[in-house]
C-alpha cells in the first residue's frame, strides 16, 4: 500500500510543474480527487507510468533476492568444501599414523563451527543440545 502511495504521489508530482500544485508523499489516495471525477485522456498513461515504476521496483526486489541467495550458497559451498578438506586431512593423518593428531580435530571441529554458524540450513531450526541447555539453565535460575 505504501508502495501505491508512493508511486501515486511521484505521479502527482511529475504533473505538478504543469498545475503548479505541490504533492507530499504522505497525503492519501483521495485527498485531492474531486467530488465528481471525469474521465482524462491521459488517465492510461498515468496508471501505465504507475504500472512501470511498480514493475521496476519489484524487479529490483526480486535481482536483491536473487543475488543474497547465490551469496549465500556460494558461502555455503566453501565452508562445507572446508569441512570435507578437514575431514580427509584428519582422516588420511589417521590412516597413516594410526594416532589422533589434536591440531586436525581442533581444524575439524572448527570447520564445522565455522558451517553451522554461516548456514542459514542450520539456523532455520535450531533446536538442539543448546536450546535444551538454555531451557534448563532458565528453569535453573528461575
């Protein structure tokens, strides 16, 4: 609604220099129609600018969206390829040794970290250890 207002008013505004009249962004839809509206040649042309405005704004909303979700997979993808590399690493250390190296685990456990804390898959549910540790901390304190 507020989006209509404001191509309304941008509208009104374009038209203003020729009428001398001057329009703020906040008046409503019917503050200045008359009583009695006619008909004006120019009406489609105005609604069709209204239109073209609306389209170009929505089209940028959407090329927005479109560019924060390739970012975010993009994100995605390098820290899960950085938690497969410290997986191999640790276990192609253990294969050969035959002994837990704790440099690989701490890489490994960061890694993961590092996924869980950038992936919004992870935080669209967020119901775990922490959550029921919280739960139980708060009824402790209570």
């Amino acid at each position: 609604m507020l989006l209509l207002l404001e191509c309304q008013a941008i509208a009104r505004a374009q038209d203003a220099p020729s009428t001398g009249a001057v329009v703020s962004a906040s008046e409503g839809i019917n503050s200045s129609a008359p009583a009695n509206p006619r008909f004006e040649p120019d009406s489609f042309s105005k609604l069709d600018r209204l239109n073209d405005l609306l389209a170009q704004r929505t089209a940028a909303e959407q090329a927005q969206k479109q560019r924060e979700a390739a970012r975010e997979e993009y994100q995605f993808v390098n820290h899960f390829n950085h938690l497969v590399d410290a997986v191999l690493d640790f276990s192609k250390s253990y294969n050969a040794n035959h002994t837990v190296d704790l440099n690989r685990i701490k890489a490994l456990k960061k890694a993961w970290h590092d996924l869980e804390k950038n992936s919004g898959f992870f935080r669209a549910g967020e119901t775990g250890r922490s959550d029921q540790r919280n739960r139980k901390q708060s009824a402790a304190s209570d």
